[in-house]
C-alpha cells in the first residue's frame, strides 16, 4: 500500500521499479570521468540534424527507443510517458517523443524534471493506473546557451560560478517488475526564492530549494542522512554544493560525508574547463541512468536520495529583472 | 478502486470531486457572453504589475488564493498544486504561486494544460497521495501575443482564423469530499501532428488531437457520444470545431449536436473582433470553473467531457519552420 508520509512525501511500500535505462550523451561528455559509463556517446552535436533544438529533440528520440528495446517491451506496453527539458514550450520534448505515439504527461521543472518524472511515473504505477511508464528529460548545451544566456557566436566570458550545460538525455521504465532498483519513495519539492538574480550563478538559486527539500525528506520519514549512502544532487555544482551543506548544517543535518552532485562528477573542470560543474536536465538525468542506477543494481550503494535541482529562469523573467527561483524533487532509491 | 481503462484512459470508481472552482478573468472577457459567471473581472491588463508578464503571474497567485478561501480548507490542506501556463520555462506560474509554499508539479500542456493538471490531480486523490490537490492554469494576451506572434504596438493584421488568448486563469481544489461535480475518468492524449506550419489557424493544428482523444475515450469506456450531454474542447474556435466535428464523422462518430467550444462561447465575435474565438489555457480554465461547472453542480447537465486543447508551437520551433502539433487531455466530469 502506499501512502502519503508527512507533510510532503510519499512512501512507495508495494513495489514500484526502475526496470529499464538508457542514457545518450554527446562528445564532451563522453570525455568526462563517466563517459565509460554512458550507452552511447554523439560526436556531433547536431547529430546529424539542422539546428540544435531539432539535435536535442533527436537525443529524446533515440534514448527513449533505446530504453525501450533495453526493456524488452513492445512499445504499446509503455502507457504513459512523463518528460520535459529546459526550451520554451518543451520544444525537444514535442519533437522528440511525438513519434512513438505514446500518451504524454509533459512536465517542466527546469533542471529537476528527472525528479519531478519519476516522481509522478512512480505515483502512476504504484496506484495501478499503468503496468509501465517511461520518465525521460534531456538538456542541450547549445540549445540552452542561446535561449538562456549567448549567442555561442559572441564567445562570452563565463565566470567561475557558472556551469556548463549537458548534452545528452536519460530515460527510464518505470513497472512493477524487480529490476535496477527500487523506488521506495519520493518527497515533492516547493518554489525557494532567496532574490538571487545571477543567471552566472545557478547553484546559489538553487542549493536552497535543495536544502528545503533534502530536510523535509529526512523530517518526513523520520530519519538521518545515514540512511542513505549516498545524497545525490542534480546540477549544483562547486559553489551550490558549498551552499547546500552550509544550509543544511544550519539546520543541524550534517550531509558532507555522503553529499555528490551529478555536475561536479560528469565533467573533470581541470581538463574540461567547465567551472562550477554540469547542469541542465540532461545532467541529472543522464548520470542518473548509468552511473548511479548501476551502482544500485550492483549492490555498491544500499539506498539513495535523488535530488535533481532546477532553476526557475526565463530570459523573459530575467530580463525583466526577477530572481531566479529555485526547485527540486527527491527520489528515494534503493538496490533490490 | 480506480482502475486503467483501455489502451489510454483511468476509471475513477471511488469518488473524486472538485470541491471549489474559482475564475478570475481580464475586461475583455468580462465583457462577453459569459461575463457574469467569473468570479472576479480585472479591468486593468497589467493588474496593478509593471508588466504583462507579472500580471499574469497576479492573475494566478489571485486565483489560487480565491480557490483556496472558496473551499473553507486551510492553505496546509492542499498538499500538491498541479498547475502550468503558455510562457517559456512557465514564468506565470513560476511567479504566481511561489509564495504559496505549497508543492509544485509543474506542467506544460500548451492551452491543454488545465486537463491535465485535473488529470494529474485526480489520479494523486484518487490513489490516496493526498487528501486535496489544487489544478490551475492561465494565460494572458499580452504576454503570449509578444511570446508567440507580433509585439501588440506592431497591430498586425489577423486572418479570421486567428484566435484570441484569452486573459485569465482557472483554478479548482480536487478531493474526495463532495463538492461541485464528480471526476470519473480521464483520457489522456498523446501528440498528434498533421504537419500545420499556419501559427494563426491554430484551431486546425489542433482538431486532429481533440478526435483522436474523444475517440479514444469513446472506444476505452465502451460508449456513444450520446453518453455526454456536452463534449467540450478548449479553444478551437469555429475552423477547428469544423475540422474536429468533419473528423469524427469520418469515423462515424457524430458529436455536431453536443459539440462545444470554450473558445467560440467565451467572446461574441460579432461585437468583440475575436474572429476564429479565444484561446489560450486560461480559456478552458476560466470557463470550466464558471459556467460549465455551474451547469453540472445545478444538475442541468448530467455528464460531460471537458478536452482541452493545446498546440505544441514555440517562436524558436516555429521560426526553424517545424510543424505546430497539437495535444488534448480529456476529462469525464458529472454532475453529482
């Protein structure tokens, strides 16, 4: 049966799994310490398209067919489909996943979507409404920087808190069939808004909502941050990471011997020149569907919380002078 | 027990009600046919807010209060807001019910967003994920005017296919006590795309997603279209009502007796300029938690499906020369 737990949380307690994962990323990081770890690396960044949204539309398509065929399912079994990305009307979305011709829930939580699709994928199959689903979020690097920030023309200078944003898309199954791991539980995240305005600096936006969040788990179940081995954020990076755990201790919740943030781990900023670390759905996502569901299919790691973290940022917004609110979702999961 | 239903749809056996409705809407839409059944007109298109865009966000963070002060409930009752605008990385929403500290699932559905927010909404309910949910959605003209088409001091021309987006938002409190009409099932739609380029014929782009989804419906629950006394879509103004109805002939299926349009019945075209009809989320929205939700708590309609309708269309994908496809959610709604 499962159950809401606490003021907003939900316990998973009959059986809901991660069956399948496919993760398709492009070049730069499959140069990265994970690359190894990835089911396919693009070496051309418009995979063979004409412009970068119909490139990212393209890394949808083919990581969604991929998590498929990994699955072994007929693609008529996937009943819904819970996705999004980071471009205005989930344009990579729309074009990516409209061809499988799959009812679709489209969902936007900026960079935490992997969080918030899951989260709402595992609540789908859990109450018995869809033998299987498929979560699945995708970010582009170059898609992003000219809706978000530059033309690439222009060669900004990028500050050191600012971060790189990922090329390449996660998907996963979601049934009730034993499989990578579990889905014990999710905690559903609020807007955080402390006033920051710098578009340069997405982990300061956002290592608040993460904190919120990352307590109201740990409150809601009733437990410490050693019940999980690992409490793994989506795209803070250096300067987030730093925030996070300064918020947290605050609090008396001490997460620095367990802490690990997709954007810091996906790029080596020595070599890569990457700055604060990775962001962008497709960060989390990504890392989420092979690194860290493998160490919980093998065993390594006995239970998680998944944190992917967003930065609620238009150009509009931020042009008009708003602050850059922040999200996140929390997954718990756990080696079967 | 709620169960799946067919190949798309969910069957809610156990009672799902919307508890409280509430309609905020602009002085254009107040002066229309349906004017006297908002809740509240707001004369001033900016609402007090230095821009088109913070007004809309208003418009929201209004509705959401009013909904919330109409269901007697206390804000810490509504556990989960499920809710979405039209604007890029939903800024209205972003902005609009931050301060309300509440959950946020957020959804982009283009102008479909307020069925699936209801969607989504009940299924949490209905599963026992929560005891109240809020589903919200709203649009603004101004604001999606310079998002998707001409700055308004440009004052293009506009065929008569052209829609207007409506300014205002909806909003309704989900639970299991009951309330104004009872959920019993939803539809969920998948992208359809005919290959339409034309952003000003948008009931076109987005009829062929409205038939399939009603015939969907019809085929999950084993009924005519005599089983609904309205089937109502969103904002297909008069040419895409045509398409809709032509297509579904096609399939033998004949809804032109009890076909309504959200977006033909909320302007009188006639004296209000509105050519094709409104459009926009907070079309479907505002007039579902009006006027039809009025008719069904009085009982002069007994069963309807409420199909919002949604075109996938971004200014980048469109000025790439992509398509515009369209999605449509359905929802059963009955009287009590």
């Amino acid at each position: 049966m499962s159950q809401k737990v606490g003021k907003q949380s939900i316990a998973f307690e009959n059986g809901v799994y991660i069956d399948a994962m496919a993760s398709i990323v492009g070049k730069k990081e499959g140069n990265g310490p994970l690359g190894h770890e990835f089911d396919m690396i693009v070496e051309d960044p418009k995979f063979g398209e004409d412009n970068w949204d119909a490139a990212e539309s393209k890394f949808q398509n083919e990581t969604a067919k991929l998590v498929i065929s990994k699955s072994g399912l007929a693609k008529e079994s996937i009943r819904y489909i819970f996705a999004g990305d980071l471009l205005g009307q989930l344009i990579a979305t729309t074009f990516g996943i409209a061809e499988l011709g799959i009812p679709l829930f489209g969902l936007y939580g900026a960079c935490s979507t992997m969080g918030e699709s899951i989260s709402l994928g595992a609540m789908t199959v859990a109450a018995g409404y869809a033998d299987y689903v498929m979560a699945l979020a995708s970010s582009h690097f170059a898609s992003a920087e000219k809706s978000f920030r530059f033309p690439l023309e222009y060669s900004n200078q990028r500050p050191y808190s600012a971060t790189w944003t990922v090329t390449g898309c996660g998907s996963v199954i979601i049934g009730k069939d034993k499989g990578i791991a579990k889905i014990e539980g999710i905690t559903t995240g609020k807007i955080v808004d402390y006033g920051i305005k710098d578009a340069m600096n997405m982990g300061a936006c956002m290592a608040p909502a993460a904190a919120d969040v990352i307590y109201n788990n740990l409150k809601d179940f009733h437990i410490e941050p050693d019940y999980y081995d690992k409490i793994i954020t989506g795209d803070l990076g250096y300067v987030g990471q730093t925030i996070l755990i300064d918020m947290l201790k605050e609090r008396g919740i001490d997460i620095s011997d367990r802490h690990y943030d997709c954007g810091i781990e996906i790029f080596d900023n020595d070599e890569q020149d990457t700055h604060s670390g990775g962001s962008g759905c497709g960060c989390s996502a990504s890392v989420l569907c092979s690194y860290i569901l493998k160490q919980l299919e093998k065993g390594y790691w006995k239970r998680i919380l998944f944190v992917p973290t967003g930065a609620l940022m238009s150009p509009i917004s931020f042009n008009e002078g708003q602050s850059i609110p922040g999200i996140a979702h929390a997954v718990v999961l756990a080696s079967e």
